[in-house]
C-alpha cells in the first residue's frame, strides 16, 4: 500500500475507532490483521480503549 493510500485508510479506521468500532470489526471490514489496525492506531497516536466491553452484572 503506498502512503497516500495507507493515510487514507488511517484516517478512515481512525475516526471508526475514535466513534466506538473495535480493533477486530475493523480488520474484518478492512481485511487487514488485527495487528495491522493497531499499529495504524498507535502511529496515529490514538489513545486505545481498555481490553474487554461493558461489564455484565451478575443477577443479586
């Protein structure tokens, strides 16, 4: 992928992040590796969520 392309798809995945898509839907959708999606991130100095998604809580 040359750069132009590349800052394209790195603006594109980084604003989908930034409004809530996970790192997995967005190699799934790119068919990119997972790992590819974070290196763009965290060259675009995106601030990454925590692991893991809302707690669940057990019933009392």
């Amino acid at each position: 992928m040359i750069g132009s392309e590349r800052q394209a798809l790195a603006r594109d995945v980084v604003s989908r992040y930034t409004a809530g898509e996970s790192i997995r839907a967005l190699a799934e959708a790119t068919g990119r590796s997972y790992g590819y999606i974070h290196r763009i991130l965290t060259e675009s100095g995106v601030q990454l969520r925590q692991r893991g998604g809302a707690r669940r809580r057990k019933k009392a």
